[in-house]
C-alpha cells in the first residue's frame, strides 16, 4: 500500500482529493523504533501525526498498576491526530510492542498545505465534526447498568431453586427448625414408640444425605454469586474508566480555555500599549 492510500485511510483525510493526499504523502517522513522504545509520554509537545507502516503501538494512559491499555494499533492505523489539529500536550503516552516504521506527518507541513488549498481544511473540519458527535454520543451513552438484574433474568428454573436451597439452608430458621425436627425425633425414639433406638442409626442417614445434596447445591450457588461480583466488577471498571476519561476531556478543556484566555489578554495587552494616534485636523 503507498503512502498516499495510508492517509486515505485515516477519517481525518480520506475526503481529501487524490491531489491533497499524493502531496501530503510526500511530506511523510519515516521513522524506525525498536520494541518497548516510548514515542511519546502523556503530557509531552507534540504536533506531529503517526501512521504504522510496519510494527505495533499500544497507546497507554497512567503508569504502573493504574496504566490502562487504551489502543493496540497495527499497520495501517494512526496515532496522534489530536496534537495534529491543536498543538496541545500529548492526550496519552504511545509505546513500541513490535519492531516498528513510523510515517510522520508534522503540523507545519499540514498548516502549510491548507494555507495553499483552502478547499482541504473544510473537508478536514467536516471529518473533526463526524469525530467530535461520535465522541460525545460515547460519553452520553450510559454504561452503567443493573448487573444483578440481568443475570437474575437468565437464570434456569435449577439455579432458582439452588439459589432458594442456599439462601433457606445458611440462615437461622433452618437451624432452628432442624434442631427442632432432631429434638421431636430424639424424644419419640426415646419412648415406647421408637422405631429408631440409639444411636439414632435412621437419623445419622439422613442428616448424612441432608449434607451429601446440600453442599454441591451451595457451591452452585456460590459459583453463580462469584460470577455476579465479576460482572460487577467489571461494569464498575467501565464506569470509572468513562468518568475518568470525561474529567481528563473536562481538564483538557480548562487548559485550552486557559490557553485561549492568556492568548487574548496578551492581544489586548499589546493593543494598549500602542500610541495613541493624533487628532487629524483639516485644513
């Protein structure tokens, strides 16, 4: 595949005309890293645009036990287009999993080119449009939801009842009416109408059975609950991992009105300490 259809594969480029990419694809330089070489760190400058023509790339956010794998990306696929658009710091950090050749397309290249074709930049802003609604219905969308619920719903008639079994047999009414039943059956083969003298050889059976069914129905039980906590678990991961990502858009945001705010003040700054021009008058 030549570089010019790489960058048509990228949403941000792909409604640009053959012309726009068959120039840009000229200012792509390579690159080589080796395997666990860092591209990037999450907070660095960058105003430069990755496309894997050879390798892998995972795309990470924290360090350590809370670095979270957002992205492993092959050939064909890209890195980087925000730093790209806005020249901000690096959103998250980017690492070499395999042997890798890079395609880098820098920001300067980029302005240069949509100062000379006007044309292209609306077709980049139309495609950062489509980007920016697929994000925010991402961040609409509601990820959380009542685990228990779904997995009560698929449950089998069995798993009721073992359920049932389980929740009756660990509680204090099963102790007391158990201990009742053995004090009444105790207490009649005591009398002159037993039929099951000591050592109570017909209720040792049965409390024996009782346990024998007992047990591996409790372990059912206690399987399906371990797969509860799991699929909570996870859906409370998938809820921290959403707001997390929605305070880092939040603070990047911040920092771009910050930024935006400096830049005016600095304007304005400087139209005030130009001298003030003297009055015309005619003559």
């Amino acid at each position: 595949m030549d570089r010019a259809s790489l960058l048509a594969e990228i949403p941000l480029f792909e409604s640009l005309a053959d012309e726009d990419l068959v120039v840009l694809a000229a200012r792509l330089e390579a690159v080589h890293h080796p395997a666990d070489h860092v591209i990037f760190r999450e907070g660095d400058a960058g105003t430069t645009l990755f496309i894997i023509e050879e390798g892998a790339v995972d795309i990470e956010l924290g360090e350590g036990k809370s670095k979270v794998i957002l992205a492993s990306l092959h050939r064909g696929q890209y890195f980087g287009e925000l730093s790209l658009l806005d020249g901000l710091p690096r959103s998250a950090s980017a690492r070499v999993t395999a042997d890798a050749t890079l395609l880098g397309l820098d920001r300067d290249d980029l302005i240069e080119h949509v100062r000379r074709r006007p044309e292209a930049a609306i077709r980049i802003l139309a495609e950062v449009g489509e980007r920016i609604r697929a994000t925010n219905e991402l961040m609409t969308r509601q990820v959380s939801r009542n685990v228990v619920e779904e997995v009560e719903e698929a449950l089998t008639l069995g798993q009721r009842i073992a359920d049932r079994v389980a929740v009756f047999g660990g509680s204090w009414g099963f102790i007391g009416l158990f201990a009742l039943f053995m004090a009444i059956w105790m207490t009649i083969n005591g009398s002159h109408l037993a039929w099951d003298v000591y050592p109570y050889i017909l209720l040792n059976l049965m409390l024996s059975t009782v346990a024998a069914l007992q047990a591996p129905v409790i372990m059912m039980s206690q399987n399906r609950q371990a797969a509860k906590d799991k699929a909570l678990a996870e859906n409370n991961y998938l809820v921290n991992l959403k707001n997390e990502l929605g305070i880092d858009a939040m603070l990047r945001g911040q920092r771009e009105l910050q930024q935006r705010l400096g830049a005016l003040e600095r304007q304005v700054g400087r139209k005030s300490d130009l001298p003030a021009r003297p009055p015309v008058t005619s003559t």
